[in-house]
C-alpha cells in the first residue's frame, strides 16, 4: 500500500488511486471493491479516466465529476505557480529548497483531498451524532491532520529559537491549512518573500524589537512587528495536542475513515503526507537534532501501527470472505512474519491455480494437477494459519465455492470399534466438502500395530478420487515421521505431490511475534523490556529441541507477561491509562537473564543486517525503529529487532 500511494506519475498532488477510493456511498463501493491491480492501474489514469469509469458504474454523478474536475485544476494551477516561485522563496528565507518543496507539495495534497471528500461523501453520511451534539466528520477529519501539522512544526521550531526560517516555516503550513480557495493558499505561501524584501526580512535574524514612537510603517514593518506574536500564540493553540500525543488525533484521523467506511488506503496515504511533514519540518533549517529525529521515529512508528491495525467496516466479516479478492489475500499473506520460502510456494500454487481457471474459461482442457498438500514443520510455525489462507484463496479463484477449513486428527478420524471408523471418517469429509480438509499428525493413522487408521485411510483417498473437485486436503506434521507417512502407502505417494516446509522462526521474528500480540491488545514495550525479549528469544531459539514450540512459545510468553504485569499493578494500586497499557522488563521472566547481564557488560551492542546485500548497521532498542532502510543498495526492511553480534 505504501508504494501505490506515493505514486504521483499521472498526477502531482494525489493519486488516481486515492480519488478512487474516495468514491461513491459504502454500499457502492462494496459492490465495486478495488483490488491492488485497480489501485495500481488508477494511478496511471487521468482525474477525468478515473471519473469516466466511476459514473460508468453508476457511483459518480456528472455534478460531481464537473466539480472534482474543476477544484482539481484550480490546485494545478496554483500549486504550479508556487513550485515556480519557491527556489526565491528559499532563497529569501534560508530554508532548505527541497524541504520547501516537500511541505508544499504534503499541505496541498492534504488539502485537495479534503476538496474531494467535500464534493464525494454524501451529506448523509458526513454528520455524526454524539452525547456533545452533531460533528462534522469531514471537518473533524481534516482538523485532526492540522492538529498533527501544527504539533509537529511545535517540535522542530519551539519556543526562544526564533528566526526567519521559524516564520516562514510557521507561515507556509497556516496559509495551506487555514485558507479557504487555492489561490490564498498560493498567495499566503509565498507572503513577503520576494527578493526585494530579503535584507529587511533579515532582521528577523537578528534579534528583531519592535521600535517605540512615532515612525513609517509599510507592509514589511507591520509584518516584522507582528512576526513573533503570530510564532508565540501558534504555539500556545498547539501546545495541548503536543502534550496529549500527537499519535492521538491520527488515531482520530483512522476512526473517522472508519465512521465513513472508507478503504484501508486513505489511512496509509495519511500517513505518506505525515510523514512527508516531518521530513520537510526536519530539514528547513538544514539541521536535524537528535531530540528532532527521536520525535520523528516516535510519532511514526505510532501512525504505522495504527494503519496496520486499521480495520474498515467495508472490509469482510469474520468467516465471510466473499469480496476478497486475490490480491488482497496474497497482501495478507505478505503481512505474515517470516516464511518467505512458504509465502513463494503458495504464490506459486495460487498464480497456477489462476491459470488453470483461465484455461477452462477459455474452453481449454485444465492441466492434470492436484492441490492437496503435506506441510512439515514444528508447532507453532503457521501451518495452520497458511492452511486457512489457502482455503479463502481458492475460493476467491473459484477452485472452492465455500473455502472453509475443518481441522481434525486421528481422534476425529479413527474409532475404537469395527465399524465406526468409516462413519466417523464419512462425517469429516462430508463438513469439509467444498473446503479444505487439514489432518494434523497424519503421520498417527499409521502404526506398527495394524488398526482401524489404515480404514480411515482407505476412506480418505477413495473420497479424495470421488469428490477431487470439492475436496482439497493438507496432512501436516514434523518433517520425519511426515516423509515416512507419504512413503508408507502408494495411494498416498501418489495423490501427494507438493511438500511445503515450515522453518523454525528466527529470534528476531520471534520477538517481532510478541509485539504484534502486544499491539493487538494496545500494549507498548520500554525498551528495556525490547532489549530482554531479544535476549529471551535468542536463548530459547539457541536451546531448542526437535519439538520447538514456535508462535506458541511467543504466546506462552506473552501471557506469562500480562499476568506479571497484573500482579505488579494490583501491588502498586495504580491502574492508570499509562500503566494499563505499558510492560516493563520486570514482568518477564527469563532463563536469559544472566546472559543479558553479561552481554550488557561487553558494551558491543547489537546490528541489523540488511537481508539484500548483507549490509551491517548498529541498532539500540532506543530507537524504537519499524523499518529500517539500507544506504547501500536501498532495501527497506523490518528493523524492530536487531541481532547480538558474536
């Protein structure tokens, strides 16, 4: 989602895929979903192609699309008028020209896409009722971005460091944000800043008093006189927000593109124009502090979780997955830690059972091929969790017409007494039709000692041949006694073909499991617990045996931590916003804890290793990081967790 909403090749400000998303009522774009190849091929089109195709489908009036059309080129034309001007602008004021340019182009993006919401959202649906009275949601929507803006200008320019790059800076986000039309956006942007104004402007630089007594006053001298009054009580309207969080009203921001049932985009293109803000904030003056870069990593390491865990109503409900769509669930699959060689088989069986159904609407004969499949790996690794995915996948392809999984093993399968077992069987094929049927530890209806599990094998390959267009089944298990299963019988052997191999997770996906748990449940992490779960999953992952418990070892350790955490917190007696949703190193209990004193001892520190190129960089649990990009070859990779250096 991240690269379709910084796609500006068609158009400058915003996306065609965002004024895609922006369209129509909830109900119409349910029935007209956007999958990522639709988003992706908005992006190449034009604002009249991407209004054509929507009042083809009945979800744009021609009212509307005069509109947009119209507010669309007024921001064109103004916003090409001031990337003209702004190399002068920089010049006058000493900011940094690229920073200019990025915080114009973030303030006017922000702003046409709430003239697109003005003209899109239905009337109806933009009000929202509460115990304080009627909201604007729109209104409240774009305040809350101005509140984030204002907070974050608060931080890279604070009180007592005035200078002209603070005014300016604090000029160019109130001229977008608080002006009505594009042309006072334009107007204001650009201000006194022009050549013949610069040596004057300049005293703002140097300790600018505001003179006594009678004098000539221009346009210049009311500005100057007025310039650290405006500074002072824009920080005073923005020091509450700055206090509260500036995390808060994105929140905000999320809840509303909830309220209106809009697609999962616009929160990720909300977070691309914060995020562009800070950049630009950062680099005006040509200096980023260390207190400035500790702010920015804070403040969007909050807005990712918040668009990770952004869930719009439009989006299916649990165990309806109708409108899903391939794409969709291949992006799900990605969002998955780790088994990057289990996510490539199954895009390879996906992409293959897409063919095949092409050839059939093609009036071509299917390839020969079976989907059932043997997983083989440790608890805990996702086996399940790929299995379930693969049913909705099918279904979304049309190899299933239902999807749905049912789990069993040899208990469900196999009974105590002749005759029971082929009912018992029957019955779990019959609820599986349609779906995928997951046997886990198959390897259990074989044992030395003949028994009714080889009746339920029987059973289980002649439903296999009879229903193969119903049925799809995946047997899984530890790798050995799996091989050995397959190769036992021929009818196995046979209907068996593809194998996908589940790795023990690494330390650092371990870790990267605790905390997606942790921020599913809106708990935050000290660092100095980070730098302990690191030491924690780096000692289990190096002790483990043959039966490692994987996910399930993270989720042993997460309870264990919550019920510390309960513990401390009734012995303290406080029970406050802050300390219901903080864990501390103290509330985990480690086997690790010597080898973390000992390694704090050494003072080497910890890396990140870029999995591209094999770049190594220095990483603190300080830094709160979620992604990191490598210098060298320009890969962007998760860096939550680094790795102690041997």
């Amino acid at each position: 989602m991240k690269q379709i909403v910084q796609d500006f090749s068609t158009h400058p400000l915003v996306p065609g895929s965002i004024l895609a998303c922006l369209l129509g009522d909830p109900q119409s774009r349910k029935l007209h979903p956007l999958d990522d190849a639709q988003l992706r091929s908005s992006n190449k089109m034009s604002v009249v192609d991407v209004l054509a195709y929507f009042q083809d489908v009945g979800m744009v009036s021609e009212q509307q699309a005069d509109q947009i059309i119209d507010i669309d080129a007024r921001f064109l034309r103004g916003y090409k008028e001031l990337h003209r001007m702004i190399p002068e602008i920089a010049e006058v004021t000493g900011c940094n020209r690229a920073a200019v340019e990025k915080l114009a182009h973030a303030l006017f993006s922000a702003k046409l896409m709430a003239e697109y919401l003005e003209i899109a959202t239905p009337p109806q649906l933009s009000y929202e009722k509460t115990t304080k009275g009627t909201v604007d949601l729109l209104e409240a929507l774009f305040e809350s971005f101005r509140t984030i803006v204002g907070g974050a200008w608060s931080v890279f320019f604070p009180r007592g460091e005035f200078s002209l790059v603070t005014d300016a800076s604090a000029q160019f986000w109130t001229a977008c944000l608080y002006s009505a039309q594009p042309e006072e956006m334009l107007n204001g942007f650009i201000g006194l800043y022009r050549r013949p104004h610069r040596e004057r402007l300049l005293a703002l630089n140097r300790g600018y008093r505001k003179e006594k007594g009678v004098r000539l006053h221009d346009a210049i001298t009311d500005y100057l006189d007025s310039a650290q009054e405006k500074v002072s009580k824009l920080h005073d309207a923005v020091a509450d927000s700055v206090k509260e969080g500036l995390d808060r009203p994105f929140q905000e921001i999320s809840r509303i593109l909830n309220t209106l049932e809009f697609p999962p985009l616009l929160a990720y293109y909300y977070d691309f124009l914060v995020r562009e803000v800070c950049d630009a904030f950062s680099s005006l003056d040509n200096l980023v502090t260390s207190k400035e870069n500790r702010f920015i990593q804070y403040l969007l390491k909050q807005t990712t979780i918040i668009c990770e865990t952004h869930h719009p109503l439009t989006g299916p409900r649990a165990g309806d997955h109708g409108l899903e769509t391939l794409d969709q669930l291949l992006g799900e699959l990605d969002e998955l830690v780790g088994i990057v060689a289990v996510k490539e088989k199954v895009r390879q069986m996906a992409h293959f059972a897409r063919l095949q159904q092409m050839r059939v609407a093609e009036g071509l004969n299917p390839i020969p091929a079976s989907y059932h499949s043997v997983y083989t790996g440790n608890p805990g690794t996702g086996k399940t969790t790929v299995a379930r995915l693969m049913g909705r996948i099918y279904k979304s392809l049309g190899v299933l017409k239902r999807g749905h999984l049912v789990e069993c093993d040899r208990s469900a399968l196999v009974a105590e007494y002749v005759g029971q077992t082929a009912v018992k069987t029957n019955t779990v094929i019959d609820s599986a039709l349609d779906g995928i049927l997951f046997i886990d530890e198959a390897y259990a209806l074989v044992r030395e000692k003949e028994d009714y599990g080889r009746e339920a094998i029987d059973i289980l390959l002649k439903r296999m041949e009879d229903n193969r267009d119903r049925l799809i089944v995946i047997v899984a298990g530890y790798p050995e006694p799996m091989k050995k299963f397959i190769n036992a019988n021929p009818g196995l052997h046979s209907r068996f073909t593809r194998f996908v191999d589940f790795p023990d997770y690494t330390p650092q996906e371990l870790c990267r499991i605790f905390t997606q748990m942790c921020r599913k449940h809106g708990l935050t992490l000290t660092p100095e617990l980070v730098e302990k779960i690191l030491h924690h999953f780096t000692y289990l992952h190096t002790e483990r045996k043959d039966n490692f418990g994987n996910a399930r070892l993270v989720r042993n350790c997460f309870e264990s931590v919550i019920y510390s955490q309960a513990s401390r917190l009734a012995a303290s007696g406080s029970f406050d916003t802050n300390s219901l949703t903080k864990l501390l190193a103290e509330d985990l209990s480690t086997p690790a804890e010597q080898l973390l004193a000992d390694y704090r001892r050494t003072r080497i520190g910890y890396i990140l290793r870029c999995p591209q190129c094999g770049e190594v960089y220095s990483w603190s649990p300080e830094l709160q990081l979620t992604e990191a990009q490598c210098g060298k070859c320009g890969r962007i990779y998760n860096g939550e967790f680094g790795q102690l250096q041997t």
